[in-house]
C-alpha cells in the first residue's frame, strides 16, 4: 500500500484518494473526532494533482468500518435498483 509524504497509508480510485489518518497524527484542534479517521479526497484535475480538503471519517471499531461499506453498498444497491 502506497504512503502519503506524511506516512500514512492511503489507496486511491479513479481520482480519488482515500486515507487512514491516525489520531497521534493530527493537531489538537484538528482532532474534533478524537479517533482515528478515514479521510476522502478528490484530486482538482487530471492535471493538477493537488487534493480538495476532504470529508473524515471518525473510525472508532472495526464495526464503524463495516457499517461504512455496508452503507455504500446499500447506496449503491438502492440507486440501481431504480434504473
């Protein structure tokens, strides 16, 4: 798995890069989550490689991942089920 310039771990999809932010790695006031976090960037174009801010995730158990991808499963699952 790829390391972002600050050494954590990240994938990406098409143009968008998602990252594991561990709680020890963020600034006080950046830490309103107090866990650690699941952060979901989109790149600004295919030629400028720089990242929008982003959403986190607060990722407390194994469980909010799960409940995570179930959800967008389920969204997924939902939006083509009306086509």
């Amino acid at each position: 798995m790829e390391q972002d310039g600050n050494g954590h771990f990240y994938f990406e999809i098409d143009n968008v890069r998602v990252t594991y932010v561990p709680a020890v790695d963020r600034t006080e006031e950046n830490n309103w989550a107090n866990s650690d976090v699941i952060r979901i960037q989109a790149y600004r174009s295919t030629e400028n490689k720089s990242l929008h801010l982003g959403a986190e995730l607060p990722i407390n158990s194994p469980e909010m991942l799960i409940a995570l991808i179930g959800g967008l499963c389920n969204l997924y699952s939902q939006v083509t089920s009306e086509e």
